[in-house]
C-alpha cells in the first residue's frame, strides 16, 4: 500500500510526540471507565430492567455499557482530530515541514485519521476486557466491537478533520461542544430511543453517534438484523467524505 | 553543459487579482549561491514556495532539477532542503526528535538518520543539546536545527528564505560560515534576504526584486559597477535649508544626488572633489562619511527607496 506510506510515518510522527504524554494517552483509558462505574453501576442500582436492543429486559449497567463505548471511540476521534490538529495546522506548522518533505496533503489527512482510529481502538479494547470482567459481554459477536469501534473512530475523525479545515478561531470550536454534547446525551447512549417523541427519534438516528451506539450493542447482545450493516457502512461514509474533504482543504489551506 | 537546477521563465504568482509575482526570468547553476534581494512584499517569499513546490505557478514556466512541480512535487522535494521564512520545527519534540521525525517523512532508514543527525547536529553546534525541548532554544538554534533538519535527506539544492532575520550578530556570523562551507562542499544555494551584507557575502549572483519584478541581476560586484559610482559621500547638515542649499552645488560634479529625510547621498567617482565643491561656499556639513558603495545604493539608485524602512 504504497498510498499509506506517508500516512505510517505521521503515525510515527505522532507516536514519537506522545511518548513525553503517556499520562494524557493513558488517561483516555480511565474515563468510559468512571462513566461506566459510576453511571452505569451506580445509576444502574435505581434504575431496574429496560428493554435491551432485541426487546428483551437487560440491566442498566449492560444496557449503557456498549454506548460508553461507542462514545469513548468518537472522544478519542474528535480530540485528535480537531483541538489538536487545529494546533498543529495553526500554530505549530507541524504539517507546513511535513509538505516540505515528499509527503502530500493526503498523507496528512489520512494520517491523522489512521492515528485516532488506532488510539480509539486501544481504548475500546481495553473497555471491552473491562466489559468482560463486569460480565457485560453475552454474544461472540462481541470480537466485531473493537473493529466496530474502528470504524466509529474513522467516522468522527474524518467528520472532525473535514470540519476543523474550515475553523478559523478557537470559538469556533463552541460549534464543535455544542454538537457533540447533546450527541452524548440523547443519541441512544444513556436510554432507549422509545422515550422520544416520533420526530426526535429520527433526529437521533441521523447522528453518527446513534449509529456507532446501536452498531455496538447489536454486537454486545448478538441482536444483530439488517439495519447492522448499515451502521457500518454509515459510518465508513461519513469517514470516507471528511477525509476527502479535509485533505482538499489542506491542500488549499497550505498550498496557497 | 550544465543543466539548471532551477530554470524559470515567465514565473507568476497571483493571489486573487493580486500579483505577488510578476513575470520572472532566473536561473539558478550547479554548485552556486543563487540570492533574491528585495524589501518585504518583494515576492520573494511567493518564489521561494514556488521553487520549493508548496504552493502551485499562476502562469509562467518552472522547472526544478527539471521536473514540473506540478506533476513531480514529491520527486522534486525529496532532492531539495527547505527553510521557511517562519521555523516550522515540532515544538512537541527535542532537538533530536525533530531531526529524526523529519528524516523520516523522506522515508529515510533509522539507522541512517542517526548517522546523519549526529554529524549535522555537530556541524551546527547543536549536539549538546540534542535532548531539550525546542522551545527554550535562542532564535540563533532554532535557525541552525531548521537548516540542519532542511539537510537531512542531503539535498542538491538548499532553499533559505531570509535565513537569519531576526538573529543577533554572533549568530548571523556564525550560521553565514556554516552556509559558506555548505556551499563549498557542492551544495547549490537559494536563498533571500533584505541584508545588504548578507547578499554581500553569501551571494555568487543575485537578483534585486521589487513589487513582484526583477530588476537587476548580476553578481554583487558586477550590480555596484554596473549601477552604483566609485563612492558615495554621506552628508549630513545642521538645518534643512543649508542641505537644500548645498544640493543644486554639487550636483555638477556627480551622477547623482539624493536628497534625504536625514542626510544627502553623493554618488561620485571622487569624493574629495565633491566636499570641495561645498568648502568653496562655505558650507559645513555636520558630520561627513566618504564609503565604497554597497548593494544598499544599488537598490536605492534603481528602486527610489531604501530597503530597510
Ligand atoms: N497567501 C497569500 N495570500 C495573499 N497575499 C499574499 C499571500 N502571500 C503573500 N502575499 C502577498 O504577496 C506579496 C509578496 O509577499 P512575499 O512573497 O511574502 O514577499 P517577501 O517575501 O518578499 O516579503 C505581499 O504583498 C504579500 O502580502
Ligand atoms: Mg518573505
């Protein structure tokens, strides 16, 4: 794959940085992890039984736990992909040297997109060995999660890159908050869809992260039906057009 | 013969209807220093990233290493160095990191960018401090870890833009030599500036550039014969009206003479019969300075303006 080459080395690139931050790399293992002990184990004790994704009764703590996974991948996405990278674009010139090299603004776009989605996948392995040892886990499907979260990973990378290229301050980056929060809510992460009225549920399900969600709890329950595979390939979509975009941009933005 | 390493005919870059580049003709030789001199918003910068290929011809031929930078832009950079205007160094990096990392987005070995780190590091006096962050270094390091991380894949041609504005003396003087034996050891340079000195000393030939046009080319020899007089005498006076007075008396005697703000410039063969023309009317200028010319002049005789505001 002669067209990853130069996405491998800003991987590297990134690797060789995040070696003096262990500590902040580490830390995005420990956070769906509170989430999970204390909303889903501690709400999860008032909460009593709710319909799971085949109808059937499951408790809280196994209904939350594949949405705080799906969310983890999607945080650890967009934190690369747009805080940071803004920074590199804006003020580091990390990828002004890099177009100075026989690297092309594709490279650095599918770079970056490469090396969240390997960060998101590390966390959502990790989660899901903690899904295990809580006994949240009830289908082999369940060794489709991290791939899964690999592909939630790509969505929101590609989606944050496109959309950080058009960025011009840091308020710009409200826009950013004010999307992802009401995602994390009400995507179908903390409760069924059902307690929607008909209109909102279609909202909901328009949003990525509603997609990523029920990808991953199809995969946790084994409830999986036709709508699963176009969770994914929803998610490869959106990935594959902010990628397209983000490097076109690049492009334009360091090549004037 | 020789082909150029950088042959460009017609070069144009337009930014909107804004023309930052204006129809240039150069070409840069094997084994020479090749400058652009030029006040700022020359374009020279906008040249520089078209040479580099980091940012795409308006019109206009460019053939660098003879390849088109718009079809072999990572052929062309993977043969060439590059230091930007602004440094660009991974500030979340050491000084070794950063060579390292650079090294290898050329797809260079580990093992040969450890060989050519630490003789390059060496070479820019940077070795000590191979294993600090790069934000405390002074601007003079940061300069030098720029132009050394620009050699790391060993380039044919290096391409400085305005490699040490903003350094105190003691750096500029030290990064110059550092230049020069590149520059000895067979690499060919391209580089910018708005120093005088600079041009002076680092240049075989060079170009002086305003809004975008070339307007004279030679070596810096060549540039102040060709455009420059013997001497220039730099006068000042102690009122305005005694310099307006002395101006139409020693016009006669020189090709030209330049009323400024602070002082008049006498560009002449003889200096001395200049400042007699003055002591025949009894006009005491407070302070005299009689100097070779330098490519200062030059660029004042054909532009009208100083270069350094
Ligand atoms: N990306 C850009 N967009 C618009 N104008 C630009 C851009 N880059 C440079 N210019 C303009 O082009 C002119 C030449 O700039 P530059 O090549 O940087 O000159 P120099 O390096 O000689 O100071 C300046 O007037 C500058 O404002
Ligand atoms: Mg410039």
């Amino acid at each position: 794959m002669i067209a990853m080459g130069g996405a491998r080395l800003l991987v590297e690139r990134n690797v060789r940085a995040y070696r003096r931050q262990w500590f902040v790399f580490a830390s995005g293992f420990a956070e769906p992890l509170l989430y999970l002990l204390s909303i889903g184990i501690g709400v999860g004790e008032l909460v009593g039984r709710i319909p799971g994704p085949g109808g059937e009764l499951v408790t809280y703590r196994e209904f939350v736990a594949p949405g705080m996974l799906a969310a983890a991948a999607m945080n650890g996405a967009i934190l690369d992909t747009t805080f940071n990278f803004f920074v590199k674009l804006k003020y580091q010139g990390v990828y002004d040297a890099m177009l100075a090299t026989p690297l092309r603004p594709f490279d650095i776009a599918a770079g970056e997109v490469s090396w969240s989605l390997l960060r998101g996948a590390a966390y959502s392995a990790a989660f899901l060995v903690a899904m295990l040892l809580f006994g949240l886990v009830h289908s082999w499907w369940a060794v489709l999660v991290v791939p899964a979260a690999v592909l939630i990973g790509f969505a929101f990378a590609g989606a944050g890159l496109g959309a950080t290229t058009y960025m011009r301050s840091w308020t710009d980056f409200d826009l950013v908050s004010a999307a992802l929060v009401p995602m994390f809510l009400f995507s179908g992460t903390f409760f069924p869809l059902s307690r929607y009225p008909g209109w909102f549920e279609w909202v909901v399900k328009a949003t990525p992260l509603y997609q990523g969600v029920a990808l991953e709890r199809a995969l946790v329950f084994g409830a999986l039906d036709w709508t699963t595979p176009l969770h994914a390939a929803y998610l490869i979509a959106l990935g594959l057009v902010g990628v397209r975009i983000a490097s076109r941009r690049l492009a334009t933005l360091l090549t004037a | 013969m020789l082909e150029s390493l950088v042959d460009a005919t017609g070069l144009t870059k337009r930014f909107g209807s804004f023309t930052a580049v204006s129809g240039i003709d150069f070409h840069v030789q094997p084994g020479e220093a090749f400058g652009m001199l030029g006040p700022n918003g020359a374009g020279k910068s906008s040249t520089m990233r078209m040479i580099g290929c980091v940012s795409p011809v308006t019109e206009g031929h460019l053939r660098i290493l003879g390849m088109d930078p718009a079809v072999d832009g990572p052929a062309i950079r993977a043969r060439i160095g590059s230091v930007p205007q602004e440094d660009t160094l991974d500030t979340e990096m050491s000084v070794w990191d950063n060579m390292v990392t650079y090294g290898r987005y050329f797809g260079i070995s580990h093992a040969l960018i450890r060989e050519r780190a630490d003789e390059l590091l060496r070479f820019f006096q940077l070795i000590d401090r191979r294993d600090d962050k790069v934000d405390p270094l002074s601007g003079g390091m940061k300069r030098r870890l720029t132009v050394a991380r620009a050699l790391i894949n060993q380039p044919e041609m290096v391409l400085l833009d305005e490699p040490t504005t903003g350094l105190d003396p003691q750096a500029r003087h030290l990064l110059w030599e550092r230049l020069y034996q590149l520059k000895r050891s067979g690499v060919t340079l391209v580089l910018t500036t708005h120093y005088m000195d600079e041009a002076e000393q680092l240049c075989d030939r060079l170009v002086i550039m305003d809004r975008g046009r070339i307007v004279a080319e030679g070596s810096p020899r060549e540039l102040i014969d060709r455009h420059a007089t013997r001497e220039v005498v730099e006068l000042r006076f102690a009122s305005t009206e005694e310099q307006e007075r002395s101006v139409p008396l020693l016009e006669p005697g020189s090709p030209r003479v330049e009323s400024l703000t602070d002082r008049v410039l006498v560009y002449t063969s003889d200096g001395e019969a200049a400042l007699g023309l003055l002591a025949e009317h009894a006009l005491q200028p407070t302070s005299v300075l009689v100097r070779r010319s330098s490519l200062e002049d030059v660029f004042l005789l054909l532009t009208g303006r100083q270069l350094e505001e």
